[in-house]
C-alpha cells in the first residue's frame, strides 16, 4: 500500500529482457536503505526488490505488468518515481494507493502555466471511473483530476512535483501508468452489479 507521494527519482542503469519478464536496475538515494523482497513503487507499478548494489536496487517485472504499464518502454536513462510501501502509523498525505496499475493512458497536452504546469491525458473509462476533483495515481503520483470527461482528464502540477517527479520529463505522446481510486473502483462494481 502506497500514499502517492514520491520519495525520489531513481535512474534505469539497465533494462534486460529475461524471457518474457524485462529485469531492472535502478539507482537513486533511497536504494542503499532497501531490503531485499521489499515492495517498491516504481511509476506507480508495485515491484518487489530482487538483489541490491552499492547505490542501486534491482527488481523484474513480469509479462502481465509490461501489458497492462508502461514499464516495459523503460530504457537505460529514464527516470521513474520512488516511493516505499506506507508505514502504518504515518499520515497518508496522498490517498490510498495499491501499486496495481489499471492501465496507460497518454499524455494529450503540457500547458505552462506560469508557475504550475497543466498537464492533459487520455484514459479509457469503459471500465474505469474518474469523478470531477477525484484522485488519479499517474507514475505513481497521487493528484486531483478536474476536466474529466469520458476520454480525458487534467491535472495541475505545482512545482514541487514538477521538480521532484519525472513530470519534468514528460512529453506530449508519453505513455503513463494510471491507478484509479480504489474507493471509486469499488464503488462502481457495486452499483453495476445490482443494476
């Protein structure tokens, strides 16, 4: 369980193939502080740390991840957003997260706005729900949809985030991971059930 909110960028030093799984090494300056078999957010995709480094971590990502994420474009020199699983007994300053992508969607338009960036995206809502002011997870970063309509949304990034996540990276066409709210999923499972 994750909060959204990211604790580094961690840099791809490799991106394997092993059979149909894509094996990942990354860097950044929480590495050295994980553990084995640890699960971590990486773009929002939950990924388990398989071996550990000097200053990076490694962990492997399994065909049904790389179909439903945009994990498998990853490619040496991208940087993706870190978090750990929430401590039980800190704040959740984001909103319930699971780490289980619910699929891409694209990047539509960037608009600067003079001090916060406005960033549009494309989703598919035939089996997701977005509500106006809801949360959306993209790369694992927790934030409020307005504009929402049965094809797309936005989202404002203040610069903190922009600074602190890969949306500094981002560019019009990209591919992201998109984790509805759990709350709304189920929500909407119930409703559509009993109709």
């Amino acid at each position: 369980m994750f909060t959204g909110i990211i604790e580094s960028l961690g840099e791809i030093k490799s991106a394997e193939k092993e059979g149909s799984n894509l094996k990942l090494t990354i860097k950044s300056d929480i590495s050295n502080e994980l553990k084995i078999d640890q699960s971590i957010s990486h773009n929002g995709v939950c990924l388990t740390v398989t071996e550990l480094h000097a200053d990076a971590h490694t962990v492997v990502a399994v065909n049904e991840t790389l179909q439903k994420s945009s994990i498998g474009n990853l490619q040496e020199g991208d940087y993706v957003n870190l978090e750990r699983c929430m401590i039980m007994n800190g704040r959740l300053d984001g909103h319930i997260v699971q780490g289980h992508v619910d699929g891409k969607g694209k990047c539509l338009n960037i608009k600067d706005e003079d001090g916060s960036w406005i960033f549009e995206f494309s989703y598919d809502s035939s089996e997701n729900v977005l509500v106006e002011k809801g949360s959306i997870c993209i790369n694992g970063v927790s934030l409020t949809c307005f504009d929402v309509s049965d094809e797309k949304f936005s989202v404002a990034i203040i610069p903190y985030t922009f600074e602190h996540t890969n949306f500094k990276k981002m560019k019009k066409n990209d591919e992201v991971n998109l984790e509805f709210d759990i709350i709304g999923k189920y929500v909407h499972k119930l409703i559509n059930k009993t109709n």
